[in-house]
C-alpha cells in the first residue's frame, strides 16, 4: 500500500495530465488530437519548454524565481530585429550578439544576487520594468516586421519551419518525422536498459524493475503517438529541434553532472552545501546568468513564430515558466524538481492553453483556470511535505 501511494504521489501530474487530455478530447469532440492541433501544442509552447528548463536552475537554489525573463524575451528579439532589418547585419551575427546581450543581462542580474544578496524578487522586479521600458524605447513603441527567411525557418516561424522529408513515403506521412520517433524510443530503452544492468551489478535492489518497465513502454507509446501525428501533418518544426536539445542538455546538467547536483545541495540547505566546500555564490551566478542566455534564446524562437519584433511580446512568458516548473512538480522550498517534470508541466500548461481555446473559453477564464491549477500544484507540494517531516519526527 506504501508503495501504491508513493507512485501516486510521484506520477500525480502525469496521471492529471491524462485526464486533462481526456476532458479537453471529450470537450473538443477530439479537435485537440487533430495533427494540426498537435503541431500548434509543440510549436506555440516552444518557449515555454526553453524558459522553464532555465527557471528549474533558479527554483532549484532555494524556491527563488525570475520575474525578468518576459521583458528579457521581448528586448532580446527587439535587438535582434534591429540588428537583422535596420542595421542589415548578417543573421548568423545578430544571433549570436542577440545570446550574449541575453547571457549579460542574465549575468548582470545575477551579480547582485548571488555577490550583493539582494533577494532574487526585487532584482529581478526591477530587471522587468528596465527591460520592458527598454523594448519600448528600441522599437519606438511600433512593430518591427522581421523579414530574413532563414533566420525565421531555423528558429520555429514561418510556414516552411519543417524538418524536409528527404525519405519519401506514401502520400500525407513524413517518414522523417516517422524515424526520427522510432529512433530517440530506440536511444531511451537502450539508456533504461543499460541503467536497469548497471544497477544490478552494484548490487541495488532490482524488485522495481517491472515499473521502469513499464513506465519505459508508457513513454515510447507516447513519442510514437506524437512522432505519427506530427508525420500526418507536415512533419517534425525546427523549434521542436531546438527544445529537444534544450531539454537533453539541462536534463543531462541536472542529473549527470557535479555541477547540477550543486543546485539540489544548495536549494536543500544552503549552508551545509557552503560548509561542504561548494562555492553557493558561483551556483546562485550560474542559475541566473544562465536564465539571461535561455531568455535570449526564447526571444529569437518568438520573433522568428511572430515574424515581426513588438514591445508587447513576452508579457506572462515568467508565469507559464514558473507555473510549468511548479506544476511539473518543482518545489516551493527548492532542491526538488526534474526537467522531465518540467516538461509534463510545460504539456499540461499548453494543453490547458489551447483546450480551452479550441472550446471557446474566454481569455480571463483562461487564466482563471491556470492560477487555479498553479496553486493546487504548490498546495500539494506544501502539504505533502509537511505530512512526511511530520511523520519522520
């Protein structure tokens, strides 16, 4: 029975992802399962998935947040544009001076919280209400229409912001998209099954292998599914490249490396991570300059979807980043959360998006229901964990 509850606890959001998907397939008579539909969840929530791989570092340090990273999006994309249309500079260039401008910005924040000590709240308040007036002040308060084809494909925008189907099949199905599925499901049994062969040679109990098993089977069904509804419609987007990679990297940073293991022990109990000999200052400076970079990158990913540059963009991108990572099981406290959790959060955050959309929600209803399923994740995550320290004393 102990073990029934502590999967239940563990899968809650997926299980409330599932019966979300189930609501909204019932409430749209299955619209939201079209291809189409499947397409639009991964290609207008792709800076979701980038922002809020970035917001779990800075979660992770101790429950702290960003609340810049909206502002940092639309003056990132606004420097970009002006650097691509009204300066003619080479796309590749702007790029990669639009990443630093980010990374600077995220650097400068993160100096006076992780050096000065300012509460991450208040510098990055402030870091909202600079670089949202800055936007204005570079765009002039207009739009700016973004017109270089290739910088808009590769980032996500446009309508030719697909992978080509260089295979070839029958008529209405990208093969690519098709292999490209059956290929990451190959890659992830390997790694689980090399995990499950290296546990039992140390040694380590092998009694919950069936529910790897079948939490492995679970996922592959999943990628399957999605890889044959996006090779229904026009195959993989490039966003989704770039947040497949954005996911991998952190992923791997969180649970591979000594540097993500800094984040839990700092988030967990910050001095005894200091006494340990971790230099907690670097952890909170890398966390937030890193946020700056993600942030950049997210403002690239919006201007190329929006084709034009406007200092409206970004507004909310810091609720749907913290809400995902909150929901996705992140806790208020820090040192818990999973970039695999992140991305069920980031999923339940889109699929509420776009359910109530399709079934013609109003917008401040819409938001209603997000606040809503915000604080219910935060409540159980609270609650939870007072239970366990009350029945560990």
């Amino acid at each position: 029975m102990g073990k029934v509850k502590e999967s239940f606890q563990k899968y809650t959001m997926i299980f409330v992802l599932i019966l979300v998907l189930a609501f909204f397939a019932w409430g749209t008579g299955g619209k939201i399962l079209y291809p189409q539909n499947v397409n639009n969840l991964i290609s207008q929530n792709a800076y979701v998935f980038v922002l809020a791989s970035g917001m779990l570092l800075c979660i992770l340090t101790g429950g702290n947040i960003d609340l810049s990273v909206g502002s940092v999006v639309c003056f990132v994309g606004a420097m970009a544009g002006k650097f691509m249309e009204e300066m003619k500079m080479n796309p590749v260039i702007a790029v990669l001076i639009a990443l630093i401008i980010g990374a600077a910005i995220g650097a400068w924040q993160a100096f006076w919280i992780a050096y000065v000590r300012i509460p991450p709240f208040i510098v990055t308040l402030a870091g909202m209400l600079m670089f949202r007036g800055l936007s204005n002040v570079a765009l002039k308060g207009k739009t700016l229409p973004i017109k270089s084809a290739g910088f808009v494909r590769f980032f996500g925008g446009g309508a030719n912001c697909y992978i080509p189907d260089f295979i070839g099949g029958p008529e209405g199905l990208n093969m690519v998209a098709l292999l490209a599925g059956g290929i990451a499901s190959l890659i992830f049994v390997i790694i689980t099954v090399r995990g499950m062969q290296k546990r039992a040679k140390s040694g380590y109990d092998t009694a919950g292998n069936a529910g790897v098993l079948v939490r492995t089977i679970a996922i592959v069904a999943v990628v399957m599914a999605v890889s044959y509804k996006l090779a229904q419609y026009k195959g993989i987007p490039t966003s989704l490249v770039l947040v497949a990679i954005v996911v991998i990297v952190y992923g791997y940073l969180t649970s591979k490396t000594t540097t993500g293991r800094y984040f839990y022990a700092v988030g967990g109990n910050e001095k005894a991570a200091a006494l340990s000999g971790i230099n907690t200052n670097r952890v909170y400076f890398i966390a937030y300059t890193n946020m700056g970079f993600l942030a950049g990158l997210a403002g690239l990913m919006t201007i190329a979807r929006m084709t034009s540059a406007q200092p409206t963009y970004g507004q909310n991108y810091e609720m749907d980043a913290i809400g995902s990572c909150f929901i996705g099981g992140a806790s208020a406290y820090g040192g818990v959360g999973t970039i695999p959790g992140v991305i069920v959060g980031a999923v339940l955050m889109g699929l509420i998006n776009q359910g109530m959309s399709i079934m013609g929600t109003d917008q401040n209803m819409q938001k209603v229901v997000k606040g809503a399923v915000l604080l219910a994740a935060v409540i159980f995550d609270v609650v939870s964990k007072r239970k366990s320290f009350i029945a560990k004393a």
